[in-house]
C-alpha cells in the first residue's frame, strides 16, 4: 500500500518516479525480462496505476530511455571545463562519456539496452536516433568552438567528425563494459582517433 509521501506526489512527480523505476527496471533484469509489474514494485505502485500513466511497454521504455539519457548527458555537460579552449572542451567531453561506461549510471546502462533492440522497434530506432543527434551535436558545438578560437583546424568537418567519434565510442564502450579492454585502453584508442580526426589548429 503506497505511503503518504507517495500519495503526495503530483500527476508529473509520479510519473517520474515511474520513469526512474522502469529505468532500473531495465538496468537489472534487462529490456528483454522487463515486465510492468517490476516497474510498480520497484516504484511502489500498483500496476493499473502505471498503465494509467503509460498506455504500453514500449511507451514506458522510450521515455525512461529518454529520461534517464538526457540525465546522463546533462551530468557530463555538468562537468564541462568552460576556460578551456574548444578542442580541449571536446576531449573532455569525450573522455568524460569513455569514462561514465566504466562505472555507469542508469543512462549509460539503458542507452546499451535499447539500442540493441532498435533493430526490432520503429520507434525505439527513432529514439535513439535522437539521442545520439543530441550527443553528437554537443560535442560538434566544441568542435566549432574550437575553430573559432584556433584550436581545432579550419578543415574540418564539425558535424561529421562529431558523428564518426561518437561512433568510435559507440564500439569502445561495449568492449569495455565487456571487460575486453579497460579504461586505459580505451582512453588510449580514443586518443589515437582525435589525434587522426581532430587536428589541432
């Protein structure tokens, strides 16, 4: 039975907490063992009040997905070293999400989960299309930042080089979690693909 805090909560903080629960839900069991009635235990709710909120599973993932990914952008934007040049900005940017796949939060974990059934989902596929637009595009703002201020090379193509280093990332991280290579490793390729696409000005 909920407690009096829970019963408190407005519609929007409800569903909030909803959200959070689905997306660690997610992280422990997987998207493939996911189920509702999880998600109301973990968030001390009855299921029909979770279906009053989301009208399908898939709903549900997409915007834990989305929640918990833009939570997990937000906190390395958090961290990010304004005095620094522009191409600095960019591989601390880089080095920060390299960094957040050793020790993940719930963002992390989800963005691994879902992604691998983008394949089977429509609208998961959209998704994470726009999420990872939303990455790619942060760092190609420090990109340009860093043409502006001369450290990064007129030649270079912001938007695309963005594109390809998040990608890089995209495959360092599974390895990582994986325990193939660690954080050094990793760390050290990235560096080895920003000196390749990233040249300084």
């Amino acid at each position: 039975m909920p407690d009096a805090r829970r019963i408190r909560l407005t519609y929007a903080e409800r569903r909030g907490e909803i959200l959070d629960a689905a997306a660690r839900v997610i992280v422990a069991r997987g998207l493939h063992a996911f189920r509702i009635r999880d998600v109301a235990d973990e968030a001390g709710v009855s299921q029909p009040l979770v279906s009053t909120h989301f009208r399908s599973r898939e709903e549900l993932v997409l915007e834990a997905f989305e929640r918990a990914d833009e939570r997990a952008l937000q906190t390395i934007l958090a961290h990010d070293p304004h005095d620094a040049d522009g191409r600095a900005r960019a591989v601390a940017y880089l080095d920060a999400i390299v960094a957040a796949s050793d020790e993940p939060d719930d963002g992390i974990e989800l963005w691994h989960q879902v992604w691998t059934h983008a394949t089977f989902s429509d609208a998961i596929r959209d998704a994470v299309h726009v999420r990872q637009t939303a990455w790619i595009a942060r760092l190609a703002e420090r990109i340009r930042s860093g043409q502006d201020d001369g450290s990064v090379a007129p030649t270079v193509d912001a938007a695309s080089t963005a594109q390809l280093l998040v990608v890089v990332i995209d495959g360092l991280a599974p390895s990582q979690r994986a325990g193939l290579i660690d954080r050094a490793t990793a760390l050290r390729m990235l560096d080895d693909a920003i000196d390749a696409f990233l040249p300084a000005g």
